[in-house]
C-alpha cells in the first residue's frame, strides 16, 4: 500500500519531448509506471519511446483520449507555472512538478489558485515519488529503495535518496517516498504527507527530512504532537549553514533569525519525534 | 539580489511614490553639483547593500555645498561591514515631523504578500517585532486580485494615520505593490516614510530584494547587481551554474544536491572539522563542470582537504570522475581529497579515479571522518 500514487496511477509526462522528460519517461516507463500519454504543444500527432506513447498539444485533449490522473511537469522554470494551471484546469487530482527555479510570485498565483481547486500539486523543485515495487512518478532512482512499512517525505533530493539507500541498506521497505520539495511555496506539505501516512494502513512508520528556511518543521511537530500514532523519526539539514544565504534550493535560507535548524530540531524533539544526528543513522532510530 | 537605495527609489518614483529630489554621485565633485542644484541643505548617503549605514556614519547631513563635498570625500573613502562605498546619493533634506514603516514581503507561512506598516518607522522592522510587535499591522494580499483600496485605508487605520493623508497613503501602498509585483520583488520597502513638517508624505529611504529566480524576465534589473557583496568565487561558480557559497573552514565541498551539499557540511561539523564550502554541482554535472568547482575549490587557500560526496541520480558517477581528473591535471595540488561515489555509474567512477591518489570511502559517515583526519594533518 501507498500515498498518491500506486500501480492504478495513469500518468501524463508534460514536456515528454524535452530532454529532461523523454530521458525519465524512459527511466519511469522501465520501472513499471503506466505511462499513458505526454504533451508537448506544437508536437500532438508524434509518439515517443518506439511508438509506446502518444504525445498531445494539449492536456484537455490528452486526458480525454488516455484517462491521464495525474502528471508530471519536466518544463522550463519560465513555463512551469502556466503548465501547473493547464492540469489543474484539465481536471487532473495529481500534478507533480519538477522543474526548479520558478519565479515565487508565479507560485504565490498558482498555489492560491490551486487552493480554490480539487488539485493536488506536490513541488515544484522537487524529485516526485516513488511507491516501490509499483510506481515511480518523477526522477528518484528506483533502484535505492525495496517495498515496505516505513513512510519517506522529504524537502530535498539527493539527500532523499541517501536515505532510502540508507533503508535499503538494512533492508528496510518504503510504503511511498515523496519529495515535497525545495522551495518557499509548495503544494503538498509535511502535514499532508504525515496525515496521508497515518491513515495509510501499510505505513507503520515515518521518516520526515527538513531543512532550514520556514517553519513547515515546527508546523509539522504540532501536528505531530496532536494527531499521530504511528513513530517519526527526523532529519534536518544544514545546521552549518551561515545566516542569510540561500543554500542552493531557493527556500532554504535563514532570515531574521527564524528558520534555524536549531528551533526544528528543539520542536521536533521536544514531542517524542527522534531527530537524527547524520542520515546514516536514520535506519538505526527506526528499529 | 539586492538593489541599492537610490535604484529602489528610481522605481518606487516611477510608480508615483513621492521620493525626495536628489540624484546619485559617483566622486566628491558631483556631489558637490547636486547639492548646488538641489540648493540649501542636503543628505549625504553611502550606497553599500548592508544595514546600519546610518550608525556606521555613512549618512550625514550638509548644510552647503562644500560640506557636501567634504562630507562625499570621506564617506567615498569608507568602508562599511566590509563592503567600499563606490556612491553616495544626495538628496534634499526633509523637514521630518514623524515616522512611518511600510513594506511588502512574501509570507512563506500564508502563501501569499503581506503588506506591513508601523507607527515607529526610521528602526528595523525586524526589531520592532522582537521589541513591540503589537506596533505592526499587516494584512495579506491575494495575489490573484492585488491590493484593494480598503485594505490600505484599514492599514492606515491601523498606525492611526490621520485622515488628511489617507488619500496619499493609499497611493503610496498601490504604488509599492506595482512596484513588487512588477519586479517581482520578494520585498519592497520604505523605511522611513515619512510626514514632514509640511504635512506631505514622502519616501525618505527605499530598499528592494529581487527574485533571482524571476531575473530572466527583468533584464534591465538584472543589470543593477553589484558584485561588491559577492565574494569572487561565488561570481565565478554563478558563471557556470554552480550553487556556491564561501565559508570559514578548512575542507572543500563538492557534492551533487542542495540538501546532501548541507548535510555534507553538517555532518563534517559534527566530526569535528569545519567545511569550506557550500557547493552543489546541480543535477547531470558533466566533466567540465566538475572540474569549474574543483578550481573554485582550490582558489581558496584555507582549503586543506577536499571531500566529494556524489549520489548519482541523474549525476553520473563516471563523468564526476572524469571531471575531477581533468581537473587534477589542469591545477596540480597536493591537498588530499577523499572521494565518496554512490548510485548511477558509481563503480565506472570508482575505477577511473582507482590510479589516481586519492582516498575512498563507503558511507557518509566515512568520509567525513576522513576528510576529518587529513585536514588535520593526520595519516588514514
């Protein structure tokens, strides 16, 4: 078992042509993901990867032809924002976007509009998700995580995937890996993860990887205090990290002394969630 | 990016916000003609991109053109918190009666703009929310409708502004969030606005910080950067799309992803060293990329050990190993370097690096101690 996406999910690549989105639709249709369609304007009528999937100028049209539920963006910083209305408005329950470097004001638009909609958008500036042994929705390496019990939401990317390796390592399983991404404003949360996690009857425990910048942590660790059974265990990064910098993903920074990884760690211990020291430990804390 | 005052407030004018007459000067002598022009008595302001200016004495006050040319000469020669004045502006000296903070800001929490305003302007206003909090007002904008009219006339409420300038106030806050959103500013602000003793409004000094992420559709803002408040290695790493930021310690960083670059650098910390370095290499660095960080890495003469640390994903182990030969070939260093390569290609790249003198290592953990030990000076 899973959150938002399992072996039933029907995904739509936008940017399939690109090269960025025609190398992981490989990578995705190799792992199992059902593919169903992709769509890059200008280009309806094409098919890609040998003839497997047909391309569509434009995601109404797409949806309509393939039953596409959700999606996942690969496009420019510059044209993300309006491909995250073009699925929102297209009807689609999933929008999983990718690309990294859009412009904050453009998502401060997309996300309030979003609100008043039945979407769900996880990222942007993020690696997607993973269900093992199902579904890959996005870029994280399939091979670093086994099917399993334990639940993975994460801000970051490469650091995601040191984790799961980490898991495997021990042989732990992942139930869904989700990576909400790096930046300031995001659709999908910490607590919506942990929610969909604590009602999730094959996810037995929880792994939640922070990072400085915001207070989602903090947010994360009343939630976690009120609301959940299952145990969670923590890691936050950059604890080095000087004040006032951004540390490469455009939501992690420091400013006016709030978002210190000091405070995550001190909400986050403070209600009974196990906060480790490196990742490499993560999988110790779980046992 | 930060602009500098006199930019921000060249911007707040063009969306009708009164600001003083003034103009920017880059040598003692035009300061000394625009405070001729200008006639009477005028302000003397350092443009560097730190705060506390004022307190520094980068702000003084001429009461004629001479002293204005004095007072530019000195100030010209400044440096503050590290950062060489290059400009000051000259601007008419206001007749100030009161004070007044306003700005807009992106609240991460509410996903939205908020609009701020204070009764005691003139102080930062992250010291007022620590100190009085209760003295700010804010309302959040929807960034689909803008700001409403009602809204500015409820914020002026809300410092108990008196009525008279309530007109002038709503344009003055309209004028900001044009001025925001059409920069596509992450903040906005004026600080003091200020009522002078001829009962006007007028935006003494401005401040603005830009989305970089949002500088392809603003070339000519781009344009205003100063790379004074960048150290050059970071201009350097920015030119071939690398993150990089400069730190204290004495062990390089090269790794792939902004969250495993910070937990690099953290967990070096906690074993003890000090990192050099924030440096992510960004997804699918190829060879030369690689080898850009390693000489940025190096250009640092603290640096006494390099740690790479790459979990390939889209990254390729093979061709980060590549990269960190040709770059060894290129700059010739005896700084140790321990190398950690896990995922895609990891055991190409393992053999590649395998003539070269370096040490491995399996996990995190393990390199970091490491990496540790021989900045130190120590044998592995």
């Amino acid at each position: 078992m899973s959150i938002l996406v399992n072996k039933h999910t029907r995904l739509l690549v936008q940017g399939i042509t690109g090269n960025e989105g025609l190398f992981h639709t490989e990578q995705m249709v190799a792992y199992g993901t059902n593919v169903v369609a992709g769509v890059t304007p200008g280009k309806g009528g094409e098919w890609v990867l040998n003839g497997k999937i047909p391309v569509f100028d434009s995601i109404r049209i797409a949806v309509e032809a393939t039953g596409a539920n959700t999606s996942v963006i690969f496009v420019p910083a510059r044209f993300a924002s309006d491909a995250i209305f073009e699925a929102a408005d297209a009807g689609l329950e999933l929008i999983v976007c990718i690309t990294e470097g859009i412009p904050v004001q453009d998502m401060m638009r997309v996300r309030n509009y979003l609100d008043q909609k039945h979407a769900r958008l996880v990222g942007p500036n993020c690696p997607g998700l993973l269900t093992p042994g199902e579904t890959k929705v996005g870029i994280i390496p399939g091979d670093i995580a086994i099917p399993g019990k334990v639940g993975v939401v994460s801000r970051s990317g490469t650091l995601t995937y040191e984790v799961l390796y980490a898991l495997k390592q021990v042989g732990m399983g992942v139930s869904t890996c989700v990576g909400i991404g790096g930046d300031p404003i995001n659709g999908t949360s910490f607590i919506d993860c942990l929610s969909m996690f604590e009602d999730d009857p094959h996810t037995e425990k929880a792994v939640l990887i922070g990072e400085i910048g915001g207070s989602d942590e903090e947010k994360a660790a009343e939630f976690i205090a009120d609301h959940m059974t299952k145990p969670v265990v923590a890691f936050i990064a950059g604890q080095t990290a000087p004040p006032g910098k951004r540390m490469g993903h455009a939501g992690a920074i420091v400013e006016g002394g709030s978002g210190l990884a000091s405070d995550k760690i001190k909400a986050l211990e403070a209600v009974g969630v196990r906060v480790a020291k490196h990742p490499e430990q993560i999988p110790d804390l779980l046992k | 990016m930060k602009l500098h005052e006199y930019q921000s407030k060249l911007i707040f004018a063009k969306y009708g916000i009164p600001i003083p007459k003034g103009r920017v000067a880059a040598t003692a002598g035009e300061a000394k003609q625009v405070a001729e022009e200008l006639g009477g008595r005028v302000v003397v302001k350092s443009q560097v991109l730190v705060g506390g200016r004022g307190k520094a004495g980068g702000i003084r006050l001429a009461k004629s053109p001479n002293e204005a040319e004095d007072l530019a000469t000195e100030i010209l020669g400044m440096e503050i918190k590290g950062l060489p004045v290059r400009k000051v502006l000259v601007d008419e000296a206001a007749n100030i009666d009161k004070e007044i903070y306003l700005g807009i800001t992106n609240d991460r929490a509410a996903r939205k703009p908020v609009l701020m305003a204070s009764a005691a302007g003139g102080v930062e206003i992250e010291e007022v929310a620590r100190v009085t909090p209760e003295k700010i007002v804010r309302v959040h904008i929807d960034p689909l409708l803008g700001l409403r009219d009602y809204q500015a006339r409820d914020i002026a409420a809300g410092i108990d502004l008196p009525r008279e300038h309530w007109r002038s106030f709503g344009q003055i806050a309209k004028g900001l969030w044009g001025a925001y959103r059409d920069s596509d500013a992450n903040l906005a602000e004026i600080n003091p606005l200020v009522i002078t003793e001829e009962n006007r409004l007028l935006a003494v000094d401005g401040k603005m910080v830009l989305d970089d992420n949002a500088l392809f559709r603003h070339p000519d803002l781009a344009e205003m950067r100063d790379l004074d408040v960048e150290a050059p290695s970071e201009i350097e790493a920015r030119k071939y799309g690398l993150s990089f930021i400069k730190l204290d310690g004495d062990i390089g960083c090269m790794v792939n992803g902004a969250g495993l670059a910070m937990t690099t650098m953290d967990i070096i910390k906690l074993f003890g060293g000090a990192p050099a370095n924030f440096l992510d290499i960004g997804g699918g660095a190829g060879a030369e990329k690689v080898a850009a960080a390693m000489r940025i890495i190096l250009s640092d003469r603290n640096v006494k050990a390099v740690l790479f640390n790459v979990f390939g994903g889209i990254t390729r182990g093979d061709e980060v190993a590549r990269g960190i030969l040709y770059a060894l070939d290129e700059v010739k260093t005896k700084v140790p370097m321990v190398v950690r390569l896990v995922g895609t290609n990891a055991e190409e790249g393992r053999q590649i690096l395998a003539n070269a003198d370096m040490i491995t290592a399996e996990t995190l953990a393990d390199a970091a101690r490491k990496a540790v030990a021989v900045a130190k000076g120590g044998e592995i």
